[in-house]
C-alpha cells in the first residue's frame, strides 16, 4: 500500500486548489483533541493543516500526493515568517494589493530552491490573483465570475447577497432575486459534472459519482445563503467577489496568525500518499482526511480505512467530507469505530464551505 489508487488516473503536477475549500470551523469541531495530540492531514492548500496548529499539538503530520499542493503549504509558511497578517492576505488574495510582487520577494528567501523558482514561474499569476487564487478550482470560479454571472445578475444583486439579513428575508431574497431563469441555467451547464471535471476539479474525481452535481450545488447554495449568513461566509464572498472581504477562513484570521506562526515548526511535510503514513507504523491521535475516500471504488476504502485503524490511537477520529459520494466506515470495519453524530450534526450546522453534502465523524474505539 505505497500510493493512492487514485494517482494513477489524475494528474497531480498542478496546483488544483490554491487555497482550501473545506472549512477549519467545522474540521476542529471534529477534531477536538487535547493539547500535544499527533495528528494526520491531507495538505490540499495547506490552511487546515495550519488550523490544526492552534488546537496545540505536538505534531501535525502533512502528506499529500501533489507536489504542487505541499508547495502551496510551504509558501504559507514562508509568508507566515516573513510577513505582518494584513500583507499576508494581500499575498494571499484575501485582500486587494499593488505589491503583492514586492511581498512574494519578502516570502521566497524562506523556501528551498524548489519551492523559490515552482513560486517565482507563478509570479504575474500571484500578482494577478493572489498565492491563494492561482489554482485550477479559483480559476474555474474566475470563468463564472467575470464572464458568465455578469449575463444572469448585475454587481448591485451580486452585492446585495452580502447584506446581513434575517433567515426569512434571505430566503425571500434568493427566491425572488436571485433564482431566476437565466441563474437556473447557468447552474445546470457551468455546474455540470463535466464542466466542473474539465474547468475545476478532475475528470477522475467523477469516477463513482451518481446523479446531477448541478442539483447538488443548487441545493447547497440554499445552505450557504439562507441557512448561513452570506455576510459571514469567505468561500462564497471569494466566488462571487474574488477575495474574501469581511469574513476568513479560520486559518487567516488575525485572532489565530500569530498562534500558527510560533508553531510551524510543529509541521511535518511528508510529500506522498497517506498510505505511505501508514506504513510507517507511527500512531496519530486525529486524521484531517478531506474528502479522499469519494474518489476511490468501495475496495480501496475498505483497504485504506483498514490501515488508518491501524495507525490510530484508541479514541481517534477520523474526519473526512463527501460531496457527491456516500462513504461511511465500511461494513467490516464498523465495529472498531462509533459514529459521533453529535459532533457531525454541530459541523453541518456551520460548515460554510457549502459544496459537500456531507461530514463525517467517526471514533476509534478502545
């Protein structure tokens, strides 16, 4: 069990996601750990990993099979010990800049050479866009913003979703304002599960996907905008407005920059599968494991699921998302594990990055 079966049918030579979109807020309502904990993490864009750090554990252990992605970490990093937060988020994207050059030159002397000339290939990208707006997903959401949502809504109706309202008033205002004809198409092609698989994420990560994923997205956006207060809402602010405005993801914000700072040591960056953490025979207390299992047939879950038991400690949690995908512990393994849908319930309740229909909270038993 050396690597992933899904490295063999998508590319991972790209950045795909240049910032993440699964939401600390409700990651750490899962993963509430004591103090000195090890823990596990997907990288993606490498903000959870960074979220982590502020629940004060001993390590956090970071794999992921994308080079690209690991780099995108390891600029956080550079930038976290070399910048003030607000130049942060300029770099980031998070915020409007003219120096974002100036400030990518302050976080490179930070890196391995790698990693210096991957960010400096980058460069008009990141002053375009931002570090955190350079990936293939933020380009896609790019497309939908300055070419397609211009012919269904004009800046004031787009403007308008982020007015703080009451939960009657903001689903008045999707249902009168904003669900019109032209939006209900628009959501049917650009949302497709091919344009999604061809413009966002990956074909291959359509492989065990039933159904329409532009139903999918409507009923979330429901979620995100009358469920939850879109004024509070960074993932839906950088898709309709490209930065985040008032509100950040939790790994961004102020309250949180120096806490994450003084702890980066704590990182441990092991490019590579997470089936290579598990045959190292090390122990971990909680798994950040995304949403891994949704692009894997129901064999390979079981197998990796297997070898996670294997490597956690009794009482540890494994915390995962589905979008489209149902995956739960497989059967052979469900007596080892409780379900704590207590803790699911509370992270649903706030998860504001709005695409999965599912998270996911399972406990090792003693």
């Amino acid at each position: 069990m050396a690597e992933s079966p899904i490295a063999e049918k998508a590319r991972f030579d790209m950045i795909r996601y240049a910032q993440l979109w699964e939401d600390a807020d409700a990651l750490l309502v899962g993963l509430d750990v004591e103090p000195g904990a090890t823990l596990v993490s997907i990288c993606s864009a490498g903000d959870n990993a960074l979220s982590l750090l502020t629940r004060d554990p001993a390590r956090v252990i970071v794999v992921d099979l994308s080079p690209a992605q690991i780099a995108c970490l390891r600029l956080r990093v550079a930038a976290m010990r070399s910048l003030e937060h607000g130049e942060f988020l300029e770099l980031m994207g998070a915020r409007a800049s003219l120096r974002r050059g100036e400030l990518l030159d302050r976080a490179l002397p930070a890196l391995a050479e790698p990693d210096r000339t991957f960010w400096a290939q980058r460069r008009p990208q990141i002053i375009a866009h931002g570090a955190g707006g350079v990936g293939k997903f933020e380009r896609y959401f790019r497309i939908l913003r300055r070419w397609l949502l211009p012919l269904v809504h004009c800046s004031a109706t787009v403007d308008a979703v982020f007015v703080p309202r009451e939960k009657s008033d903001r689903a008045r205002f999707l249902a009168e304002r904003w669900n019109n004809r032209r939006w209900r198409l628009l959501l049917r092609t650009f949302f497709s599960n091919q344009v999604m698989g061809w413009l966002g994420r990956d074909p291959a990560f359509f492989a065990h996907v039933r159904g329409s994923l532009a139903d999918h997205v409507a009923e979330r956006i429901r979620h995100a905008v009358v469920e939850l207060d879109p004024a509070e809402n960074p993932y839906l602010h950088w898709i309709l407005k490209g930065t985040h405005g008032a509100a950040l993801p939790h790994a961004w914000r102020a309250i949180h920059y120096q806490t994450i700072a003084s702890r980066l040591d704590r990182l441990d960056i092991r490019p590579g599968a997470l089936e290579r953490f598990i045959a190292t025979g090390e122990k971990a207390d909680g798994f950040n494991l995304s949403d891994i299992f949704e692009y894997m047939d129901a064999a390979s879950v079981a197998a990796i699921y297997g070898g996670l038991l294997r490597a956690a400690r009794p009482g540890a949690r494994l915390v995962y998302w589905n979008m489209m995908v149902a995956r739960r512990v497989p059967a052979e393994h469900a007596a080892r594990v409780s379900t704590r849908g207590d803790l699911e319930k509370r992270g649903k309740a706030i998860d504001k990055a709005f695409f999965y229909s599912d998270f996911v909270v399972e406990e090792v038993l003693a």
